[in-house]
C-alpha cells in the first residue's frame, strides 16, 4: 500500500522516471500571450508560500498535509498521519522519504517538472515550453513542460482568475495517469527556517544514539 502511495508521489514531482507522452503542438493566440505574460509575472512574483494541500493519486487514494515552497529550489511536503511520507526539496535535490518501509530515494530537482515553480526566475519560454491554455468560468489552465528535456514529464497549473491564484496542478505519466495537489488556506509571502528544507534520516539518530557527556 505504502509503495503505490511513494510511487504516486514519485510521480507527482518526477514523472521523468516513468517516461512521457509527447506533446502536441500548441501556438499561442494574442489572448494566449497577454494571459501568459500576467501567469509569468504572477509566478515570478511568488517567492514563498504555506498552504494545506490534498492529493489525489491516480488509483484515487487521497492523502492532504501542509506544504511550504521557497524560491529558489525549496519545498517540503509534510504528509499527515497515518501517512509515512515526506518530501523535501533543497540543495538541489528532492528527497522522498518513507519512515514505514525506511526507503529513501532522491532525484535533482532540475529533473523535474515542479522545479520549474522553484527556479530563481520562472519563465514560460526558453527553457520552459507551454503545450496548452485551456480555460473556463473562473479558472485558467496551464500545461507546460522542459523544452530540452519533455520526457521529464508535463506539469498543468490551475489558477482561479480572476484574481489570479494557484489553486492546484496536475502531474500526467507516461501511462496518462493523474496525480493531482490541490492547495487551500494559501498563505503568500514570509520566511521559513532553513531546517524545515533539510532532511536528516533518522536512521542516522540510531546509529549513532544520542550525545552525552561522560559517565
């Protein structure tokens, strides 16, 4: 149960290594490029969020907990219990770890599709390449991929707009199934402490048992 729960995951932030479908053509419209142009500045502008998230795996299973997310390359995904998954994202790499199964596994960030959301500037063109807008009442979608690399996965952004929001995305694998992170309660702007990017295995802790004076 808990390896579908860490392979959803896995995918939610590295499709790549599932592989990809490729992506269609898309050429942009003069609505397409305005609204680009506002997503960008949006983004850019977004250095630091907190938010509560719930996550739909693609078997349907759903499990929610607290994230934070720090430009540049900084992310932690707090699941709550009874769910023994984590994932930290910084210095460069993201770490998923599984405390029930002790199994830790970690990719560069550069790999995947959510690094384009903790660049230090986050651009929809050059490095990035958008395959599709699609909107409807009160909502805008986005799906975007690496230009030099579009087997590494595809990620969509769904915005409320207006006012323009991330509300949540959506990962897509190889074999079209969805993993989806929907966030609430957003909590824009502020500063976290550099430990809450950091992971330490707790195997470590009992290896090498705690630090005393003598006795």
């Amino acid at each position: 149960m808990h390896r579908r729960a860490l392979l959803a995951v896995l995918a939610l932030a590295g499709p790549c290594l599932l592989g990809a479908p490729a992506a269609r053509a898309f050429t942009p419209t003069a609505q397409d490029q305005a609204d680009l142009r506002r997503i960008q500045a949006y983004l850019d502008g977004m250095h630091s969020l907190k938010a509560r998230f719930l996550q739909i795996a693609p078997d349907g299973s759903t499990s929610g907990g607290t994230a934070w997310l720090e430009r540049p390359g900084r992310m932690r995904f707090q699941y709550d219990p009874p769910s023994p998954l984590l994932l930290v994202a910084g210095h460069g790499l993201v770490v998923f770890h599984d405390a029930e199964l002790e199994q830790t596994s970690n990719i560069p960030l550069g790999s995947t599709p959510l690094g384009i959301l903790l660049a230090d500037h986050i651009t929809l063109s050059g490095p990035v390449t958008v395959t599709g807008i699609e909107r409807q009442p009160g909502e805008i979608q986005l799906t975007l991929e690496r230009t030099a690399s579009p087997a590494d996965g595809s990620l969509t952004l769904v915005f409320a707009d207006p006012p323009l929001q991330l509300r949540s995305w959506t990962v897509v694998d190889a074999q079209r199934k969805e993993t989806r992170v929907s966030l609430f309660n957003v909590e824009l702007g502020g500063s976290f402490p550099d430990k809450l990017f950091e992971f330490i295995d707790p195997r470590f802790f009992q290896q090498t048992g705690p630090k005393g004076g003598g006795g």
